[in-house]
C-alpha cells in the first residue's frame, strides 16, 4: 500500500472510529445481534456469488443465503482451519475485487499465509485501532515512540523518525547498553506522548528506564500488540515507568479484534469488526476462538479457529461499555508446557515464575521433550551473565520441585527471534 493511500484509508477510518463505532460500544445485544446478521447476509451472499469454497459448500448445505436465515446458515458451517485455508487458497479468492491489499502472515509456526483484503475493510480496521487508542487520550499528531516494525540495515540508524505521522521507530534488534542508552536519550529529547511495541521490548525498555532513573515526564501511556500480554507484564511496565499499558488483540488472518479500555479489567470484544464465537478446549475453562471477519469480501474466513484461547467466558466491564469482555486470552494452543504425565501447563505460569529477574534481560522455554525444558537466556552485560544464570538456575529448581518438571538452564545457546523480532516467551516443539 502506498503513502498516500494508506493515509486516505486511515483518515476514513478515524472519521468512522469518532462517529459510528463511539456509539455502538453502548449498543444493547439485540442491536448487536441485528447488525451481526445484516453483516452476515451480505458477507453470505457475496460468498455464493464469488467465492468457490464457500458456493460448492452452499451447495451440498442445499442453502440459499439470499432467502435462508442466516444464524441456521451458520451454525451448519464447519470450523475452518489453517490448513484447510493454505490448501485451497485460490478458492477463498475473490476474483471480483481489485485493488486488493495483501498481507503475508509471520507464520512463526512455519505455516505463513497470504490474506487478502480491500479499502473498505481497512476503514474498518482502521477505525477499530484508532476508538482504542482514543480511550487512552490519543490525539491526531501525538508523537508515538513504536519499539518494533523496523530493522535497519547496516549502515543505517537504530532510530528512524516518520515526520508524516509524527512516529519514530526503535530497532528491537539493538538492545545493549550503547543502544538503549541511546533510545533513552531520545526519547527524554524527542518528548513522545505514546510507547507502542510488544509486550517483551516496552518491558525491557522500561527495566532500563527504570534502573537508571530515567524519566520521560511527556509518556501518557503505552501501546502493546502482537504477543500475549501477561499480568504481570502490565504491572512490572507499570511500576518500573508508571504508565498504564492499552493491549490490542487481532491476528494476520484479520478475522477478529480485541482492545482492552481504561479500567483494564478484560479486552473488550470488537463485535462490529467480526463474530466471534467461543468453543470449549480441551483444557477445562478455557475457550477457542473462533471468528469471522464481518467486512472481508476479498478472502472471507467464516468460523475461522484462530488457534487462540480464552480464558472463561464473556462478562461484561464496569466502564459501561456493553460490548462484552474476554478476561484474558491467553494465546495460541501452542503456548503449553506438556509435563511427563502429558498434563497441560499454561505457559503464562512459568512467565509470572521468571519475570522476576534481575540480571537476565530475557528469557525463553524450549520444549522438545515430554516434561523437560531447556531455559535460553540472555544477560543485561557480560558482567553479569554468570549472576543471570544463577538466579534462573535457582528459579528452575524451585520449578522441578514443584511440579515435577526437568529444567536446565542452557547457557550456550542465543535467544529465538521470530523474522519480525517478536520474542515468544516458549518455543514448543513438541505435537500435541
Ligand atoms: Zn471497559
């Protein structure tokens, strides 16, 4: 997508995030439901029309979106899963739109995918990010300091400033000493009013701030997206810095959004953006997501597995929102430990056990084995790196006593990165 376009799709969707989507949040679930339905009908329809997988399914459903209703429609879809989707891309397709605009999925699990999408969608998408960030104060023009989405080439800067919207980019790649001496010093003298990133570089950064006294007295609040956002991530970012964190939820498969509000209590569910239904999981209180873009026409994932899980069922906020709330979710299936019993552990545990640390600046799982796990780290300064890995030598044995596990602290192998810099918290690499 070009500049300008983007530019032009952005501003359409902060006039319909000002406008429309700051009245729905209050709509009751009846209105909900209706609007839901309207969406499904014309995405329904479209898919007869235009969209092979979905005409041959229609088909033997002997179902006619155009006369039927819709919910019957629905629920006899089946469950769509990435796989299915990858096999048969050409059959999500839709022909008919141009101009289409194309994204290719990370695919960390090693199953990237392209998804298609069109400018009306992207209003959507845009108008949904911007009523989120509205609830933390967010201006048009506010500086925004993003500590992801940029790897500089060699000879270029690890800082790199958008004048156009008036946000400076931080590599994530870059993170000793020199480095974020130097990202600090920006920050205090380039004054942003927002920290975007995820979860694992604000926390590394604030830890900096943190420990040299640093203070960037312009911060309102900070931004996190793209890895899950644990408790205790929240509040670590917030006493090291003092600032409140506003966590997005979404997927490259744009099926789904989730944004949590100023009373961080849950993530409020995007509904106007897609439907979401949750399923029961094999683990006992926890929730599959599934979803379906409402807007897509360009590649329409209907009852899509997101391979993300929630935590409980949907409640409700004490903000006043009616759009419901998902407490926690808590990522893809795949962020399990598996112990020797083949029971599942919540990764998030083992997060709160190693967030504690002082000299390990990160820290990663890797399973390849039933009940073992190998723990990688990585030290503030090669002064301390044999300090870190006492501390996390400490932590593992006080795991493998309670609950059973093996775990070794692996001191010579690096940390993994996925190619955009996220950093995944557990590398599974055992089949569930
Ligand atoms: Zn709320």
């Amino acid at each position: 997508m070009n500049n300008f376009k983007d530019a032009g799709l952005t501003v359409a969707g902060i006039l319909y995030g000002d406008t429309f989507l700051r009245r729905t949040e209050f709509w009751d679930e009846d209105s909900r439901n209706k609007y839901q339905i309207q969406k499904l009908k014309k995405l329904f329809i479209e898919c007869n029309e235009n969209i092979s997988w979905y005409k041959n399914i229609f088909k033997n459903m002997q179902c006619s979106p155009m006369h039927d209703n819709v919910i019957d429609i629905y629920n006899n879809l089946p469950i769509l899963h990435k796989a299915t989707v990858r096999e048969n891309i050409d059959q999500f397709v839709n022909d008919k739109i141009k101009n289409v605009i194309k994204f290719q999925t990370s695919g960390t699990s090693g199953e990237p995918l392209t998804v298609h999408t069109h400018a009306h969608q992207w209003i959507n998408e845009q108008g949904v990010i911007w009523r989120s960030w509205r609830r933390a104060g967010f201006n048009l023009g506010d500086r925004v300091a993003i500590f992801r989405s940029y790897t500089p080439k060699k000879s270029n800067s690890t800082i790199k400033i958008d004048r156009f919207r008036n946000w400076a980019y931080l590599s994530v790649y870059h993170t000793d000493e020199k480095n974020l001496e130097k990202y600090a010093d920006f920050l205090v003298h380039w004054k942003p009013k927002y920290l975007r990133g995820y979860p694992s570089s604000i926390l590394l950064l604030s830890k900096y701030l943190k420990d040299r006294n640093i203070i960037i007295p312009t911060l309102k609040a900070v931004f996190t997206a793209s890895e899950m956002l644990s408790i205790s991530t929240r509040q670590q970012i917030y006493q090291n810095i003092g600032l409140e964190v506003f966590d997005h939820y979404g997927q490259a498969e744009i099926t789904v959004m989730f944004h949590d509000c100023e009373k961080h209590e849950g993530m409020h569910y995007d509904w106007e953006y897609g439907k979401v239904e949750l399923l029961p999981s094999s683990a006992s209180g926890l929730y599959k997501i599934v979803a379906t873009n409402l807007h897509n026409m360009a590649m329409p994932l209907i009852k899509y597995d997101t391979g993300d899980l929630s935590d409980g069922e949907f409640s409700t906020c004490s903000c006043h929102r009616t759009s419901p709330l998902l407490k926690n979710i808590i990522g893809r299936d795949m962020d399990f430990i598996i112990n020797f019993d083949e029971s599942k552990i919540p990764a998030v545990n083992f997060y709160t056990h190693f967030s504690k640390v002082k000299f390990a600046k990160r820290v990663q799982l890797i399973q390849e084995r039933r009940g073992v796990i190998s723990v990688r780290f990585e030290s503030w300064s090669s002064e301390n790196r044999s300090a870190a890995q006492h501390e996390l030598e400490l932590l593992s044995l006080k795991l493998s006593n309670t609950i059973g596990l093996t775990v070794d602290v692996d001191p010579n192998q690096s940390i993994i990165f996925s190619k955009s810099g996220k950093e995944k918290f557990v590398i599974q690499k055992l089949k569930y």
